[in-house]
C-alpha cells in the first residue's frame, strides 16, 4: 500500500486492518496466502450444507455415511470400558454421539455445550446413534452472533488457523465482519456492458452470495460470474499474446518439387493410408499458400504421424528449405534420426541430430552446420530452439507429441526473427474449443484411420499373483520369435527407489526366470550410446525382452514387439497407459498389452483399469480420462503458460469459455491498448493478475 493514500480496494487493504485480526492473527492467515481483504474473500468454502445433504437424525441408517448438524448437549470423557470422549448432539429429532478413542484431551477442548456442530461419517449402533471418528465442524460458538441461512458454507481449516481461532467457523465469521465492513471497498472487474449481457452477479454481490448464500440459485450465479471473470481474463491475456506475437500474413511461399517427393513415397515400404494422403494434400497446400501453416495433427497412437511429419519436412526441403522436428525426449529424437536417416539413404537429404547430451563440440558443430545451411533436416529436443540455434533458411517446423510441451515456441520462433510454417503433432485429442484456447488458432487435421492390417490389442488387468503365469505366457511368444517389453513405473518423487526396484526386478528376471534369452534394463538414466545401444538391439531382436521404465512411453517403434506388461499398472495415468500400449500392435502379428496391479487398488485405479480393458480407442481414451482427472490437470495448464483456473473447468466450461473469449478478442480489437474509460477497470485488473505473465509494455 501506498503509505500516504489511503487504500481503496480490498485488495490494497491487509488483513491486519480487520477487527479482530491482530498481528498473529494475520500470520497464521498467511499461511494459507491470505495477504488482504480480498484474499480473505477469494478463500472458498470446500463445501456447503444445506437440506440436500443435512440428514435429520431421526432418519439416519446404520452404515450409511451422512452428515448431521445439532447443538451440543453433552461433553463427557467416559471411563468405563476403553477411554472415549463423547459428545452428544440434538437437532430437534433425535440425538447421537461422537466418539474419540484418540486425542480425547485435544477434541474435548473443542467442543462446549451450546455450540453447533456438524459431523460427517458412517452411522454406526451402539444404544444410540453413534459416529466413530466423524470428520467435524463447528458451525457456530455457543450464543451464536452470526444468523446461520438455510445453506452453511464450511472452510478449509487446519492446525495453525485452528490454533488462533480459525476453525471453519471462526473463518466464516472472519469473513463476514470482512464484507460488512469492506463491501463497498470490492472493485468491480469486468465492464459494465458484459455484465449487463449475461446478467452476472456485480462483483461485491457474487463474494456475499458466495459466502452467505441466500439460495441455491444465487450461489450458482456466484460460480458462473467467478468463472466467467476467470475465463475472461485468461482470454484477454491469450488476444494480447496473439496480438503482440502475430504472425505477420505472409509466410514463406513454397516451390514444392512434386517428382522429389514422388520418388521418396515410392520407396516407402507401404503405401500411405487414405488419411495420411488427406492430411499431406492439406500441407502441401498450406506450404505453397503464402500464409503461414499453423496445423494440428491428431492422430492416434500408431496412425502413421512420422511419415507424415517426414514428407511435410521434404516437401520444404524439396523447396530449398530447411526443416526441423522437435521430440519431447532424446530417446524419441534418437529414435527418429536412425530412422529417417535410414529412409533417406538413398537420396540426398543431409540429416543432424542436435540433443543436450551431445558432446559440448558435437554440439557446436552441429549449430554451425545448421547456420551455414550444411544440414537440411535437423531433429532434436525442445533445445533445438531455446538453445542459441540459428537457421539458415528454416522453412517448416514439425513438433511431436505436443501434449507434453508448452505452447509458446512458435512465440519463441518468431521472436527469433523465423516464421516458419509449424505442424505440431499429438496422440491427445483435443475438444475444439480447447484447442482453440489452448493453442490460439489453429487449422486441425485428422488422421482418422489405421494402416490396414493391423491386428487389434487384447488388454487384460491381472492381480501380481499371477504373474508366474504370465511369465510363462512371454516364454512362450518369445520362442516364437516375438519380442516383449516389461515396464516399471519411476516417479520423481522416490526415483532412487524406484530405479533401484527396477534394477533388482531386472536381475531376478534375466537370471531366474528368463535365463533362456537375452534381457536388458532401459532406464532415463543411462547415457545416450548405451540407450541407444540397447534401442538397436532391441530392434534388431538380438534383446528379446526390454525391462524398461517409462523412458519407452512415446514413440518407440519395434513392430516385432507382441507383448507389453506393464507392472504397477496403478501408479500410471490413463494416457500414459495408453501410449506405453501402443508400443505393440505395430506389426501383423497378435499382441497383447497386460495391466499388473496389487489386489488392493484404488476405486479410481480401478476405473482406470477397466477402461484400458475395454476400449483401445484413443478418443474414448482421452474423454475418460478427462472424467477422471478434470481439465486442469490433463492439459496442465500451467505448462501451456496459462494461469491456474480456479473456479472454471476447460471442459465442463466449454460454453463461458467460448463466450469469454470471443468477448476478450472483441475487446482487444476496439481497444488494444486498454484505453478507453470504460476499460480502466479491466486494465488495473490485467495488470494486476498478468504482470508477472506479459509484458507490460505491450500494453502500455
Ligand atoms: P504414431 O502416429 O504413433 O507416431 P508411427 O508414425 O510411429 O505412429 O507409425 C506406426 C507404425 O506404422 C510404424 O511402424 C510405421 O512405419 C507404420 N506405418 C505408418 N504408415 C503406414 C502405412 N500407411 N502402412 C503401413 N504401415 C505404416
Ligand atoms: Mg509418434
């Protein structure tokens, strides 16, 4: 705050000023990031109770799991039998008891006579009424100040707030002092004409109702106002970008040499699939149109996306271009650079591989040749162009796997004085509007169809106890000459224990269960010659069986690998699952992908599972996992360079998000700089959340 002026807004005014709030009062408040009035006021309630989910004690069922609300009628530490506090409630149509077995001293401090109280857990019997253990709040403090509505909000909570009075009811009446008092002190955001449109909640309004609503219908025009000014905002922050980034409208227009490119399908070992040949028909457009491509190439695991990426980068070439593709791992650029170089043998295509394990004067070789034009096609890691690279003349940019990088290179590209034509690739497919917001605009392509001749995936989910049989099953395809690949989860967190897990299964595997065939251990780890050392003989079959950890997940292509078990099936996401799948199923040949988890398994785990069983269709995929992890998460929003959502949901949002943004767009085009009187709000404000996101000078 500004020591002489006197602040205006809630979120100038810190929470100290609140009556009540002291200094330590306010310390413990920051450490759930309440800085200001306003943050105080942005702390949601995690849930509500209301009639429709309060169940009156008269109609509580043993086992069931409810929550019931009444005033305390009775604390009493009981001594026969085990030591239990119990605490007995009345809500006017019976009465029960909760029960503590554990921290009896701390919990019947908590409770006093006359206060009212919620308890949330399983109804047992026992003479009365009982809950063991319920989850608790206290709604109100003996003599309760504050009039309760018909719907309760009920706030996170937690030892330090507790410590200083912040039980979730302490919060709600923290935050009701807050808006008597401050309410005309909370700034309006959005402008008054997209108020008016969609009939939103003024701001003031929206934090009371959604922390007093008067009803349901009120508190859900509180959300859908928050979402709206949310979504609206993040919007604003994507027509900015798009506007200081635009590309300019021309792009490199293309002379394509068609008999080059006629020689180099012909000596394909297939011929491209109807799709593949739609798909190439659109970029070869795109290339020779004078505008720049900006594509999305989605197209499910195992659809044929190399060869296409490959035929767009020789199109450029063809053209006296450079070209560029971008892995999201080293293993994949690896993998892609034996191929490709492989393909291009007999033509005169000069190839290069730029990674960050290469040696520091591979590398600087390498960006020399680059710079001097002495490679026509470079493949690489998202290094290809954070690091200091310089093209030539690069013409096209193919980015692989999209859905693990962010969203920003074509930014960084043209901040690099390159407009190429950019195709980014991904096995993710992606709702419309999503992609829209997610990736600014954008055309979509669509490769809708396998190469003919593939042999479906049978997917089984297994306990571990029966893997020996397992075991058994890959002895046996493997005599047949087929290859298998067996994978272990590593995660961050614990990946010294993890990899060593690994190491031992790998030991145990090779010397007493397969001590027949040659086995190896593929891990992140490893140095770059030995897992490619590993990756070549793999496909050279000489290793029949790869023990690997995730490092295999994208891309890799042995299509005489028939088998896929995946162990701790549990700890992997559904998407991550799917692609470790499509590992296999790549060749004529039967595969099978087989899921290993413990019995005991989470609910959600286990919708995992069966999902995976069920289907190999890569949509159905995707949608499901959406249901399971929400937007946020699956698209990681972060990553894309967006801010975090908190109260919309890209997805179950789909229609505000659509309407945010052609409102944002349509403010940007009538005031690009923000400088109407009429904007001045919505400026403070984007300034604000976004200062440290944009650069302000492209406003200012
Ligand atoms: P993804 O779309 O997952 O990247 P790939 O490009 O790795 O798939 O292709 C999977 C496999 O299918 C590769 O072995 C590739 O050589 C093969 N393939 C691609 N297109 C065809 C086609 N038209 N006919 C037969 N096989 C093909
Ligand atoms: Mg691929």
């Amino acid at each position: 705050m500004n020591g002489t002026r006197k602040a205006e807004f809630v979120d100038e005014i810190p929470i100290q000023y609140v009556k009540t709030v002291g200094e330590k009062r306010a310390r413990a408040l920051e450490t759930v990031g309440i800085y200001t009035v306003e943050d105080l006021l942005e702390y949601r309630p995690r849930r509500y109770l209301d009639r429709s989910n309060v169940v009156p004690i008269s109609q509580v069922k043993v086992d069931e799991e409810v929550t019931v609300t009444g005033e305390v009628i009775q604390v009493e530490v009981v001594r026969r039998g085990r030591r239990r506090l119990r605490v007995q409630i009345y809500d006017r149509t019976g009465v029960l008891e909760g029960i503590w077995f554990h921290q009896i001293e701390v919990f019947s401090r908590i409770f006093q006579v006359g206060m009212t109280v919620a308890f949330s857990g399983k109804v047992t019997r026992f003479k009365g009424w009982q809950m063991v253990h319920p989850d608790f709040d206290i709604i109100s403090e003996k003599g309760a100040p504050i009039h309760t509505g018909q719907i309760i909000p009920l706030y996170p909570s937690g030892e330090a707030l507790r410590k200083v009075g912040f039980s979730s009811y302490g919060i709600r009446r923290l935050v009701h002092l807050a808006l008597e008092r401050y309410q005309s002190a909370v700034p309006e955001t959005l402008p008054t004409y997209l108020i008016e449109r969609y009939r939103l909640l003024p701001r003031a309004m929206a934090y009371r109702q959604m922390h007093f609503p008067e009803s349901e219908t009120l508190l859900h025009q509180a959300y859908r106002r928050f979402k709206y000014e949310e979504l609206f905002y993040m919007e604003l922050l994507m027509a900015l970008r798009k506007r200081v980034y635009q590309s300019p409208v021309t792009g490199l227009t293309m002379s394509i040499q068609n008999d080059v490119l006629k020689r180099i399908v012909d000596s394909l070992p297939f011929q491209l699939t109807g799709a593949q040949r739609r798909v190439l028909r659109e970029i070869y457009q795109d290339l020779k149109s004078g505008h720049p491509m900006n594509r999305l190439l989605q197209g499910d695991v195992g659809s044929g996306k190399t060869v296409v990426a490959l035929l767009t980068m020789l199109m450029a070439i063809s053209a006296g271009y450079q070209a560029a593709l971008m892995a999201p791992t080293e293993i994949l650029a690896q993998q892609h650079y034996f191929s490709i170089k492989e393909m291009l043998k007999p033509f005169d295509v000069r190839v290069g591989l730029l990674i960050g394990s290469l040696k520091a004067a591979e590398k600087a070789r390498m960006h020399q040749a680059i710079r001097q034009g002495e490679v026509d096609l470079v493949i690489g890691t998202h290094a290809l162009i954070q690091e200091p690279v310089e093209f030539h003349r690069l013409g096209v940019v193919v980015i692989d796997e999209q859905h693990r990088f962010g969203v920003l290179q074509r930014a960084e590209l043209i901040e690099k004085g390159q407009n190429p034509h950019v195709l980014v690739m991904t096995a993710t497919p992606i709702p419309r509007t999503l992609a829209l917001t997610l990736y600014g605009d954008l055309d979509v392509s669509i490769i809708d169809e396998l190469p003919p001749g593939r042999q479906p995936i049978t997917t089984v989910w297994r306990t571990e106890d029966r893997l020996p049989r397992i075991y058994d099953f890959i002895r046996e395809r493997v005599k047949q000459g087929e290859q298998a690949y067996i994978v272990y989860p590593i995660i961050e967190e614990s990946e010294k224990i993890d990899l060593k897990a690994a190491t031992v299964a790998f030991e145990n595997l090779q010397q007493k269960v397969f001590p027949e065939f040659k086995l190896a251990l593929l891990h992140g780890r490893l140095k770059m010659e030995e897992k490619e050392h590993i990756m070549q003989q793999f496909k050279e079959g000489k290793i029949q069986i790869l023990i690997s950890t995730t490092v295999i997940e994208v891309g890799v292509d042995v299509p005489n690998a028939t088998i896929m078990l995946i162990e701790h099936a549990e700890r992997f996401g559904l998407s991550q699952l799917h692609q470790l799948r499509g590992r296999v199923g790549r060749g004529a040949r039967k595969s099978y992908c087989i899921l290993v988890t413990p019995a005991e398994i989470s609910e959600v785990a286990r919708q995992r599972m069966r999902a995976m069983e069920a289907t190999t269709d890569g949509f159905k995929i995707a949608e499901e996992d959406l249901r399971l992890r929400g937007s946020g998460e699956f698209f990681g929003t972060r990553q894309h360079g967006l801010p975090d959502l908190r109260y919309a949901d890209l997805v179950a949002d789909a229609k505000i998000v659509e309407a945010a943004r052609k409102d944002a767009f349509a403010l940007i085009e009538r005031d690009p700089h923000l400088r109407l009187a009429e904007h001045a709000i919505v400026r403070r404000q984007f300034m604000r959340k976004f200062a440290d996101k944009f650069q302000m000078a492209h406003i200012a």
